[in-house]
C-alpha cells in the first residue's frame, strides 16, 4: 500500500527542490514534478517527490482525517 500526504511548501530551494513541512517535521523534496510550486501552496508528497498541488482546505481535512486514523490505531 502506498501513501501520499499534503505538505506545506516553507521554501523554494535551486534545483528543482523545496523545503516542506508537515506538524514540525520539516523535509527537503523534489517538486521537478508539479509546475509554478510557490510557499505556501500544499502539494502531495510520495517518497520524495511533489506529485501535485492540492487545495489547502482539502489538504487541512485529508491531514484531520489521517489524524485522526492514527489516534484510533
């Protein structure tokens, strides 16, 4: 099974790589992928790579429903 999450893009780095954030965490990550990424936009992080840009009230109750998931496991 594959997961994908929404993360908030902190930083645009050279390279076609941002620095994301998700609940403190904060990662560096390829977004060669998904075009114009700019801060503050959420993307859709699988293994490294930025696979999309997602809507940030669609990111806000994907990650309320993974926690969510989490607190019942």
């Amino acid at each position: 099974m594959c997961l994908a999450i929404p993360v908030e893009v902190r930083e645009i780095l050279p390279g076609d790589m941002a620095r994301v954030s998700l609940d403190g965490v904060v990662k560096v990550v390829s977004i060669a992928l998904v075009e114009d990424v700019k801060v503050g936009d959420y993307v859709v992080l699988h293994v490294g790579y930025a696979l999309a840009r997602i809507d940030p009230e669609e990111a806000r109750k994907t990650l309320a429903l993974l926690q969510a998931v989490a607190a019942d496991a």
